[in-house]
C-alpha cells in the first residue's frame, strides 16, 4: 500500500493500515487540515469539491463532505466533475478553495485529495507545507452542533464550464461546425465520458463515436493517455474512417490526439499545436517544463514571441506563466494551461482551441502534425541505492557538462544545440529520471545513454 504526502495533495492506495494507504481515518485527517486551514487563510467556510468516477470515489466522497460539515464548513458538491471544472467553479462560488477527488492516471486502486487554493488554483509549496504540518500537529478544532456545515448538490457546472469555453474568442463554432469532424473519444470510463460527448455536440461536432464513456470507474485499459494505451482508440479511428481520435485521462486534465491513419499527434504536440493557433492570433509568450519538447520554443520564437522555461509541475509552469505574462503554457504530457479562461490543464478548452485550428488550416490531422518540428523524447531511468547522495552525483555531472548551457532549477538539464537530456530526482523512490530529446529516436537514445554511461563512471570512481 502507499501513501504519498505532497505539497499539492494526498495520494495513495485504497485500503491497508492507516498511515500505509489512502484510508478512511488518513482521508479525514488530510481533509481535516486542508479544511483548517482553508478557513484561516481567507477566513471563507466554503469548500467545492468534485470527483472523478473511479470506484472509490463515492467512499471518499462521502468522508470528505461529512469532514468539512464537522469543521463548519459549506460544501458545494459538484459530484462526477472534472479537475479543470472544480477549478473554474471555486472562484465562481466565492469558496475558501478546492477539492478535486482523483488520482489523474494513476490505475483504480489509487485515489486521491487535489488541494486548491481561492482562487481554484493549486496550492503554493509553502501552504501545502503548512496542511502537512497542520495534519501532523493534529490540534483541529471542529464545530458544535449548530454549527455544521451544510451541502450543496450543484449539477450546473458541465454546463457553465462548456459555456465558458464556447465564450473564448478564438474558439470559433461556426468553423468546426462546417468542418463536419467525425471523432472517435475514449474517456476511459470516466468522467469525460460525460463532459467530453456534451461538449463536441455544443461545438457543432455531429459524428461522434464514443468509446469506454460509461462513468462507472471501470478503466478498460491503464488510464494514462499513452500510445500503448490507446490500441483501441486508434483501430476504432480506421474503422470508422473518422477525422481524428481524442483521449483524456480520468479527471480530463490531459489531452492527446489520433491521427485519421490511427497513428499518434503524440501528447507532446498537443501544447504544441493549440499553441500555435494561439501564437497565429495573439503575440505573446509561452512556457513549458523542463522535460517538454523544444518543439513549443521552435513554435513560439517562429511567432515573434518568447519561450520561457519553468521547473516539473503544474503550480511551477502557471508561477512561471504569470512571471512572464505568457498567453498559454503547460506540460509535455497533454495539458494546456489558457490563462484567458484559467490558471489550469484544461482538456475541454484544449479541445475547442485544436478543433478550431483544425478546421481553419483545412489540413488532415496527420498533415498538421507533420508542419511541426520532428522531435522524439527517449524516456530512462537508473535505480540507485537508498543512501546514495543523488545531489552530489548530480553536482558531479554538472561539472562534466559545466561548459554546455544548463539548468539545475530543477535537477540538471543540460542542452546540446537543439538536443537535450534532463535529469531529476524521483519524489517517491531512490532513482534519477533521465529524459532525453532529439531529432531522431536514435538520436534521443544514444544522448540517454552517453549520460547513463558518464553517471555508472562516476559512481564506479
């Protein structure tokens, strides 16, 4: 079982011992401090909280609400929701902050407390900190019997978040509707399968094949939107003879692209080409994380603006964003982050801004994928010893490669011309992430592996 304590929230296993797996006495003791702290931060009693539709989303649920109504806290239950609408609806709401029940990609036997902020933004570093210590200090204080919070069912938000999106300037219905798109979804039993369907019928879509769109929190296949995941995704796009597949994860907070020839857009283009559309119709910046493609900095530099690059990790790329002004910025694994309509990945806006661009370049999608710069990411990894002293190992690569443009915001990444390898320490477990780039796949892998090399030399001196 496992239980993982983070900064931006509480993740982990259903069941096992408490303190060894998400458990009904840790989701309690987790919200309890969230809850306590919420209230003396804006002084607001008002939580919303909203749930993916994985299977042990009603039990947590159910403790999570009884727990902010025993601290006197107003909940506003959006229910099955996803994490971009919980986002848009706390500032809306005029809440304390957030609670998004998932656990994204992760398999069923996980669930999870996503924490926000006021302004339905992730919490910072420091105020995760502070829940964390409220948690272990455990002196929480809840309310008398007059005093509980009461709960709100609101069912509004698919359509205030969908409204939200058709409102965008550079969303443009007209278009997608003459386009006459036929699109194949997998929302991999979840959530999506409700919000994903609504929305392409509001954008003009009228063919739409849906796959694994039953909210039943059953996952057909491993819920992260990966090639090797979307077998079927893809087989149904040639079936169906349609113009492209969509994928998002359980919370549709990521978001990737099939080809009209069942091959992969790859979910680091998605950022990639919403943001060229973008760029097309708004001069301005872009950001990105330090493990994402070179392909967002081609784009945006091709477009007059500026590529700034932020440390893993959503709260990191949206603080980078707002220090630089950036008109869209987001993560290499499938999110946009659209400040226009919110600080936060966002599949549905994601959605409407490719349709768009789609439509108005009167290309196949494989055709819009292939006007892009060619970019292959080799993903690694290299398991060291518990005690091994990963900082000082990597201060040691650093001097090899002191010579080469670098950043160490994050781990170590260091850059080679257009080629890059970035490296950085798991959270969770004694190992170094190694992510490489190139032009070829060859070219990615054998930068991964020159660094592989120079890291068991160092270890061996």
């Amino acid at each position: 079982m496992t239980l993982i304590k983070s900064i931006s929230g509480i993740r982990g296993t259903i069941g096992g011992a408490a303190g060894d797996g998400l458990t009904p006495v840790d989701i309690v003791k987790f919200t309890s401090a969230f809850g306590t702290w919420a209230i003396s931060k804006s002084g607001i009693k008002k939580i919303v909280i909203g749930r993916d539709a994985r299977i042990s989303g009603s039990m947590v649920n159910n403790l999570v609400i009884g727990t902010l109504q025993g601290l006197g806290i107003d909940v506003i239950d959006l229910g099955l929701s996803t994490t971009p609408t919980v986002e848009i609806a706390v500032p809306l709401e005029q809440a304390a902050g957030g609670i998004i029940l998932t656990a994204s990609h992760n398999p069923k036997q996980w669930n999870a407390l996503k924490l926000l902020n006021s302004k339905g933004e992730f919490i910072s570093d420091t105020d995760g900190k502070d829940v964390l210590e409220i948690a272990e200090r455990g002196d929480l204080k809840y309310a008398d019997v007059d005093d509980l919070g009461k709960v709100t069912q609101d069912d509004s938000y698919l359509q205030k978040h969908i409204d939200a999106v058709l409102a965008l300037p550079l969303v443009d219905v007209e278009a997608i509707t003459k386009a006459d798109f036929k699109v194949v979804i997998d929302c991999v039993n979840s959530t999506g399968g409700i919000f994903i369907p609504a929305l392409l019928k509001a954008l003009g879509v009228k063919t739409v094949h849906e796959l694994y769109c039953e909210p039943d929190g059953k996952f057909p296949h491993n819920p992260e939107p990966l090639p090797e995941n979307l077998i079927a995704l893809s087989q149904e796009v040639v079936k169906k003879k349609a113009t492209l597949g969509i994928a998002v994860d359980p919370d549709v907070d990521r978001l990737c692209f099939v080809n009209e020839d069942g091959s992969m857009f790859g979910e680091e283009y998605t950022l990639v080409a919403v943001a060229d559309y973008v760029l097309k119709n708004t001069v301005g910046n872009t950001v990105s994380n330090l493990s994402s493609t070179r392909a967002l900095r081609d784009v945006t530099e091709k477009a007059g603006g500026e590529y700034h690059v932020a440390a893993v990790g959503e709260v990191n790329v949206v603080n980078k964003m707002k220090e630089t002004n950036a008109i869209i910025g987001g993560e290499g694994n499938g999110g946009v982050i659209y400040p226009e309509s919110h600080y936060g990945r966002d599949a549905l806006v994601g959605i409407a801004l490719f349709l768009t661009h789609l439509a108005k370049s009167g290309k196949t999608v494989s055709a819009l994928r292939a006007s892009y710069p060619a970019y292959f990411i080799s993903k690694n990894k290299i398991t060291l010893t518990p005690e091994m002293d990963i900082d000082a190992l990597l201060l040691k690569v650093e001097e090899k490669y002191k010579k080469q443009p670098h950043s160490t915001i994050d781990g170590l990444k260091i850059e080679f011309d257009k080629e890059w390898v970035h490296l950085r320490r798991s959270n969770t477990e004694p190992i170094i992430r190694i992510y490489s780039e190139g032009n070829s796949e060859t070219v990615a892998n054998n930068l991964a592996n020159k660094i592989i090399a120079d890291i068991k030399e160092i270890l061996s001196i």
